[in-house]
C-alpha cells in the first residue's frame, strides 16, 4: 500500500476519533456538573437533618437552651448533679424521641428506595406491597390475642413483616427477581406489587376482624400502634435499632454499586461481573430487614418508605441511597414535630402519633404521582 493511499485512510479515522472525543468532553463537563450538584443538595438535606434533630430537642412546649442541654447531657454521662425536671423531658423523652425519629427515618427511606430503585416502579415501597401489613397484623394478633406488649409486640411484627416478604417472594418469584431489570422488567415490578397489594388486602382486613373482637382498652393501644407512633422511644429500643442498622447499613452501602449497574439491564449487569439472582437477593432481603427493625421499633409509620425515595430524586435529580435516606430522617422528624409541638396548639387535639401525619402526607402524593404518570404516559 502506497504511502498517500495508507494516509487518506489513516488520517479521516483519526478525525472521526478526535470529533468523538470532542463531543464527549461536553457530556462529561454536563455529568461531572448534575453530579457535583446532586452532592451539595445532599448536603443540604443532611443540614435539614441537623436542624429538625436539634428543634425537636431544645425547642416546643417545654424550651431547653443549648447551655443547658450540654450540662444535662454532661451530667447524665458523669453522674453529675441534674437540673431536675430538665434532665428527665430531655434524657427520657424529648432526646430518645428525636434519636429513634432520625433512625427509623433513615431505615424506611433506604428500604423504600432500594425497592423502587430495583424493581423500576415508585410503588413498590414496603407500605404499599403488604410488608408493613404485615408486621401490623403479627403485631395485632399478639396485642389482641395473647395480651403482649412492649418488645414481645416488636418481635411479633418482626417476624409478621419477615413472613410476608417470604410469601410475596414465592408468589412472585416466576419474574420479579429474575427479570426486574431485563425486557420484561416493568411487567415484573408490577407482579410484586400486585401480589403484595392483594396481600395487604387481606391482612386489612384480619385486622379489622381482630380490632372488632377486642375490648376498648387493648383496641387503643393496638391502634395507637398500628398508626405508628414515637412515644415508646426508650434507650433500649434505640439500643437494638442501632445494633440492627450497624449490621444492615455496611450491606446497604456494598450493595449501591451492583443496585446501579442493575439498573442497565439484567444482561448488561451479567456483562459487566454482576452476579444478578445473588443481588437481587440480597437487595430484597437488606431492604425487608430495614422496614422491619424500624416497624418494629415504632410501627408502621405510613408513607415514609414510600415518599423518601421520589422526593430524593426530585431534589438531587438522581436515584440517590444516601439522598433517600436522610429525606426519611427529615420527613420523620419534621411530621413528629408538628405532630408533639403543634398539633396540639392548632388542633385542639392531644399528640397525635407521627404515622398520622406522614399519612396525610402520603395520600396526595400518591394521587399526584399517579396523575402525573398518566400525563407522561400520554
């Protein structure tokens, strides 16, 4: 090959490059920007954070100064003297509160965002596929029927939200796990949800019978449950849901690199060294395990699962595990504080529990979520 008919081959090829190249850098300035911005909104849902843990203990009916929030909790791990009445709202009840509030937040918004993110479909949170039903009707039966209370309830609801999972599973199985992110990924999300609706269902409903065949005494506290409540935050329900979380959160976080490389396609993910039926296993169960230690903890808070994962992404504009989980926290926190500060105040009411709230909030989401899908649809 002559040296000119060598160059008039060589040199366009290396222009093609070039050109590639050249439009790749914009694509990557664009990407390096979304992510760099996605990172700051992050960090400003982690200050929001900061500031909703902060207000709920030194602000609302009864006021702590920062000074004296520092003595009370300096007295209490040295055995000094304590500022009595201060030391006990804030120790025994306004600080173990906001704790178990920012926990539970975290565990619900991380379970629902890892269910949405894999199975491609915003409904698919543990509150609307039966999981939460689940632990609330373990947990009603052992109020009602074997007069439980206290850690005997959260392990019943542990056990109910682990048993559903297990059964929306095998119903499921044909295609939700090992399809959710191929050709027929949509179909299969879709069959999990349904098959933990219908579920949900029937868990309602034995519910109610159960509710209709107990006195009044036991049918409050098991409602007051069932709505999902702070008021039974103690050290040693935090002490377990901190011990839970330590296990689960090192999965969550080995888990965000395959959950995105899911997100290409079963096939792409295989390609790329992604073992998909172990993942996905593993996604399911690290994501059941967060609904359940904090329906345990608190019961089942309505919605937060649901509503961390969609808003996350809206304020980051990427699915985001750690965005998810501190909208969570903020939707917790901010709920119960209007819940224990002002509800009372503007309602004329007494404290509502939290789940009251995140349940209003939900319900309208819901619909615009679903309103707009169908917008985009057409």
């Amino acid at each position: 090959m002559s040296r000119t008919v060598e160059r008039a081959i060589v040199e366009p090829e290396r222009t093609v490059g070039a050109l590639k190249t050249a439009e790749k850098g914009p694509q990557l300035y664009v990407r390096a920007e979304r992510a760099a911005k996605g990172l700051n909104r992050t960090w400003l849902l982690a200050a929001a954070v900061v500031v909703l843990f902060v207000a709920s203990i030194l602000l609302g009916s009864y006021t702590v100064t920062v000074p004296d929030f520092v003595t009370i909790v300096t007295a209490h791990l040295t055995g000094g003297e304590k500022i009595p009445g201060a030391s006990f709202i804030v120790m025994e009840t306004k600080l173990p509160r906001a704790t178990m509030g920012l926990m539970i937040g975290v565990a619900f918004g991380l379970s629902g965002a890892l269910f949405q993110t894999m199975l491609r479909n915003p409904l698919a949170s543990p509150d609307v596929i039966g999981i939460s039903n689940g632990a609330s009707a373990s947990a009603v039966l052992a109020i009602v029927v074997f007069g439980a209370s206290g850690a005997a309830v959260s392990v019943a609801a542990l056990f109910g939200a682990l048993t559903v999972a297990l059964l929306i599973y095998l119903i499921s199985r044909g295609g939700s796990l090992r399809g959710a992110g191929g050709r027929n990924g949509n179909a299969a999300g879709n069959r999990l949800v349904l098959a933990g609706i219908g579920i949900a269902a029937a868990l309602g409903a034995l519910v109610s019978f159960l509710m209709t065949r107990a006195d009044i005494r036991t049918a409050a506290e098991a409602l007051i449950w069932l709505n999902g409540s702070l008021n039974p935050a103690t050290w040693e329900r935090i002490g377990v849901l901190l011990l839970a979380l330590a296990v689960l959160l090192p999965f969550t976080a080995a888990l965000a690199k395959p959950l995105r490389l899911l997100e290409l396609g079963d096939d792409t993910a295989a390609g790329l060294g992604v073992r998909v039926g172990a993942v996905r296993l593993g996604l399911v169960l690290t994501a059941v395990a967060l609904a359940a230690v904090a329906t345990a903890a608190a019961g089942p808070v309505s919605f937060v699962a649901f509503l961390a994962g969609p808003i996350a992404r809206r304020v980051t504009g990427k699915p985001s595990l750690p965005a998810s989980a501190l909208t969570g926290a903020v939707i917790v926190l901010a709920a119960d504080y209007f819940a224990y500060n002002l509800a009372p105040l503007l309602l004329d009411a007494t404290v509502l529990p939290v789940g009251v709230v995140t349940g209003a909030l939900g319900a309208p989401f819901l619909l615009w979520l679903l309103a707009t899908s169908n917008r985009k649809d057409a």
